[in-house]
C-alpha cells in the first residue's frame, strides 16, 4: 500500500469535494469528490489518513498553489478501512513515484490487469494529466513497439527543466 499522511478536514463543499491540511506541515490538501464522497458523514476537524500526489493538471482548480496536494484515497482511521481509488487515481500515483514507465510496468507495480492499465493510462493522456512518448524500434513500423508515460514531457530528459 502507498504511504499514508495524517490530514484534518477544513472545509467540506456542498457539491462533496473538499479541502485539508497535512498535520505535520500545514500544507493544504485539495481532495475531489468522487474521493470526498467515499467517507460517510465528512466534517470540519475530521482526521484521516490519505495517500496524496502532487496537485498538478487540474484546470477546475483555479487555487491550485494553494493546494499543492490532491488526496486519491482516503483511509477512515476510526475504522482504519481503506477506500477504494479508481484505477486511473491508482496508475497516476504510481507514475508519481518513477520518471516515466511503460503501461505495464505501473501494472506491474500496482498489481493490476496490463490492458485496464494502458486504458487508464490513455485516458490520463487523453485529459492532459501525463504526456505519452510512442517508441519505434525501426523506421517503417506502423505501431509504436512501446509507449512511455509521465508526468510531464521533461521527465523523459531527465532534467529539471
């Protein structure tokens, strides 16, 4: 299971997305709907467990800077239960963790079926979450021999640029 980091709840929206804070730093914490609504009852001064990714390709968060941190499961710690993550939440934290990856290397990592993998990858690709490199291994070739994925184009170069 990915690392885990303490949150408190500071606002909860009518229309169930919601913002925290990390405990240990105070930095704030956007967390989406579709993972706000996985906990019953969310309120104000709540304390769960969540596993965070960088806060980076969401175009309906005009706040961004100022939630550095996107919650993609949330863990109830009253009942210490974990909450189901959409597979595409799953594949995108795992890219997190490398420079870029094949499909099946985030399967591999997440423990998941190769094909559901490369569609989840795709529609990350297809939303502007990640940028896809296809690889030929010689000239003429109809289809790419591989596709990498990562966060952004310039962790293909492994620079900081």
């Amino acid at each position: 299971m990915p690392d885990t980091t303490d949150i408190v709840i500071t606002n909860v929206q009518p229309n169930k997305f919601a913002f925290a804070v990390i405990l240990d730093t105070g930095e704030h914490v956007y967390i989406p709907g579709p993972t706000a609504d996985k906990i019953k009852n969310l309120g104000v001064e709540d304390i769960l467990s969540a596993v965070l990714v960088p806060n980076v390709g969401t175009t309906r968060i005009p706040a961004r800077d100022k939630a550095p941190w996107k919650a993609v499961k949330l863990i109830d710690s009253a009942r210490a239960k974990p909450v189901s993550v959409s597979l595409d939440e799953q594949a995108y934290a795992a890219l997190t963790e490398v420079a870029y990856a094949t499909s099946a290397d985030i399967a591999y990592s997440i423990d998941a079926d190769k094909q559901n993998v490369s569609n989840a990858m795709q529609r990350l690709f297809n939303a502007g979450r990640i940028s896809r490199a296809d690889v030929f291994h010689r000239v003429g070739q109809q289809r790419a021999s591989y596709v990498l994925y990562a966060l952004t184009s310039a962790d293909f170069l492994g620079e900081d640029s």
